[in-house]
C-alpha cells in the first residue's frame, strides 16, 4: 500500500463577497480533486487543539501524526532542524521575520517579499552589529551567558537564538496577526519580553538606513527595516515517524518548518529545484518528484504554501490559481503515475484555514478527503469547505489522520 498526503497550505477560506459567497474552493477548477472525492470519502479534521494558536506548526505537526499537545515546542525550533542547526537544552530559538515598520506600525509582515540575496546581506549586518558593542544593538543583551546570534534563512524567514531558557514562555504574536497595528502594544516591556522587545525596536536602528532598503524604498517597495521575533521554542523531542507507524516517508516542500518538522520526524526530505513557498513555485517539478518518490516511499507529504501566502496578501485570485496549480500539477501527476501500485490511498487537505477576510489563520476544521482503492466511497461529489460535511469520516483529531489512512 503507498499513502499520499498533498497538503494545501490554508487553501481553505469563509464565503466571499467578490465570489457571490463562494470560497475559492467552490470556484477553483480543479477535476482530479473532485473525482477522487467523488470516488473517495471525505468529511473534517480538527488540526488544531482548542488550546494552542492555528498556526502551520501546529496543524501540520498533526497532520505528520503527533499530537502537538504533547509534542509542540514552538516553531523556531522546528525551523532550525531544517538548516541543520546543532541545538542544546539551554538554546531558545525564535523565527525572525524581517518585517516593514512604519510610523510605528506593522506594515508587512514579510517586507514586501524581500529576496533571499537581499535578506542575506541584512542577517550578516544583523550579526555584525550584534557583536559590535558600540553598534546601534548596544550592550543589553551581549554577554557570554546569551551568545545570541542570528541565523539566515530564505527571503523574510530567519532564525534567532539566544541561551535564555526564560525566554521560551514569553508571549509573541505573529507578524501576520497583527498587520497594520501598534507595534508597541504587542511588545512586553518586562520581566523577560523585555529583552526581545528592545532588540526588535533597536533593530531599526541597524536596518533603516542600509543600502539594500534605501533601494528598496528607491523602487516603490517595502523596505526590510526592522525584525520581529515570534514562535519561540526548545529543542523538540519527537519519536522518528517509522518507529510509531512502520512506514519510511518522505516530505516535498519549499518550507523550512515543514523540512526541519521531518527531520525531528526521521522523514527523507526530498529537494526540489524551484520549489518554493511563495505563488513561484514549480509545481510541475514537486509533482514529478512525489510521483518518482513514491518508488522508495511508503508514504510521501507534499506541502504547497502558496494559498497561505495569498491568503495573507488578501489575494482572492492567487488563492485560485494556486489551487488549480495544485490541482493539474501536483495531484494530476500522481493519479498519472501512482497506478503502478496496487492498492493506494491519497489525503488531500489544507493544513488551517487562512481566510481572505482577516489574512491569518483560523482554526476551522479542515476539509478532508480521502481516496482508496480499497474503500467505499461516501455520497459527496466535489471537494469543498461545505459539501464534505455531509461526507462519512466526520470529525476527528488532526493527529489521527496517519492512523485513520493506515
């Protein structure tokens, strides 16, 4: 048996006015989805506890099967593992953002999509001054007890690490809950927050006046002029995904947080050349690959993060694109391919919702629906936020999923 699990990251949404009250779900052309639902069942999957924030780690930490309540560690952490950072008991990571301030408020949460080459030159100024006690940083936080440093990773997604156990349980909202609001009313300036606050509004010092953003704000765009810190986390201790299920697997993404999430996980993390996580990229290349990987594989994660990305740029006609991308590219190849195999099952879900309506995650249950050519399908003919509703696999938890395919 070979299992599939594509997940569309926050292609799930609410009704829309510009859609006559459909989602992009309902409009999207998107035939091979529809056809395994059509032969398959469906129905919904809560892939994020009551307690914890709707954000991708989370929901995808269960939808990889493990239950994030006793798991999850915060998402910096996660992240590090896919750059293959050796991490101790004592290191706290945080995922920073380089973000755009203006007249103290959070413009974008990813400095207008700020290219890896630029943001490259930006972490190396980070660290330089960092280290310069007479830079902009000042003296705050630089000693041999902390040894923090900052770590580059691709276009706005950074890294940050600092040996401070305190500072894991500190309270730090993401950048893209909070876009064009106070920046100051989301910053604590006591106990332990306020350390990373003053490093966050001192970044601007070292930011503003760098030739890469003169440039940037030179050719209309979103300079990259201060840094946010959020999802912070120790070092996650989870059971390799073989151990628990009996399956060697494998994850196709253009996600940091998806690769380092399989490697805790114990998962081959497959390289695709122009994947991506934003609208470009190569879904006809992460297609290819999942259906080749299938041949080592018993069972292949495929992670799409465009729909999120439009989800958070209120971008009602990216959204649909990318999930008919999706649709042909991705989960077109394998029905193409995958019929090699005897007996198989395909997943196909979002990992959250991520409404165009407030440009951030919801914690909705997902849409769910699965197909096996051993199975009976249910009564629901199209795949969509509502239709799967009336599908026969009701409500479950998102840890569940992997348990429920096998």
């Amino acid at each position: 048996m070979k299992y599939v699990v594509v997940i569309g990251d926050g292609m799930a949404d609410w009704p829309l006015n510009e859609l006559n009250m459909k989602t992009p779900l309902q409009v999207a052309d998107k035939p091979n989805i529809d056809k395994l639902t059509l032969k398959g069942r469906a129905g919904r999957l809560q892939t994020v506890p009551e307690t914890l924030n709707p954000g991708s780690d989370v929901a995808n930490m269960s939808i990889f099967g493990y239950d994030p309540l006793k798991y999850y560690s915060g998402r910096g952490p996660l992240e590090a593992g896919s750059i293959k950072i050796k991490l101790s008991d004592d290191d706290v990571v945080f995922r920073c953002n380089l973000i755009t301030e203006e007249n103290g408020k959070l413009i974008s949460s990813n400095a207008g999509h700020i290219t890896s080459q630029e943001a490259n030159i930006l972490m190396k100024h980070l660290n330089k001054s960092l280290n310069n006690k007479s830079n902009q940083f000042g003296n705050f936080l630089l000693d041999e007890v902390n040894k923090p440093i900052f770590y580059n990773g691709m276009d706005y997604k950074h890294l940050f690490i600092i040996k401070n156990k305190l500072l894991s349980s500190i309270s730090m909202v993401p950048p893209h809950d909070i876009i064009g609001k106070e920046i100051n009313s989301y910053l604590s300036l006591v106990d332990e927050g306020k350390i990373i606050a003053k490093l966050i509004l001192q970044s601007k010092k070292v930011l503003n006046e760098h030739p890469i953003n003169k440039k940037r704000i030179e050719e209309g765009k979103n300079p990259a002029n201060m840094i946010w810190l959020w999802g912070q986390g120790l070092k996650p201790k989870l059971p390799l995904f073989k151990d628990i299920y009996g399956l060697k697997g494998s994850v196709i993404t253009g996600v940091d947080l998806l690769k380092g999430m399989g490697i805790f996980a114990g998962l081959d993390i497959i390289n695709v050349p122009g994947a991506t996580a934003f609208y470009d990229t190569d879904y006809k290349a992460k297609g290819k690959y999942a259906a080749n990987s299938l041949k080592k594989q018993d069972i292949q994660f495929i992670h799409i993060e465009a729909p999120d990305e439009a989800g958070h740029d209120g971008n009602i006609e990216e959204k649909i694109k990318a999930i008919e991308r999706i649709d042909k590219y991705i989960v077109g190849q394998i029905l193409d391919n995958i019929n090699d195999y005897d007996d198989y099952k395909i997943a196909i879900l979002p990992d959250h919702f991520t409404p165009i309506a407030i440009r951030t995650h919801s914690r909705d249950p997902v849409p769910l629906t699965i197909y096996s050519t051993t199975d009976i399908p249910d009564e629901v003919k199209v795949y969509d936020e509502f239709s799967v509703v009336n599908g026969s696999l009701n409500i479950d938890k998102g840890h569940n999923l992997v348990k429920r395919l096998l």
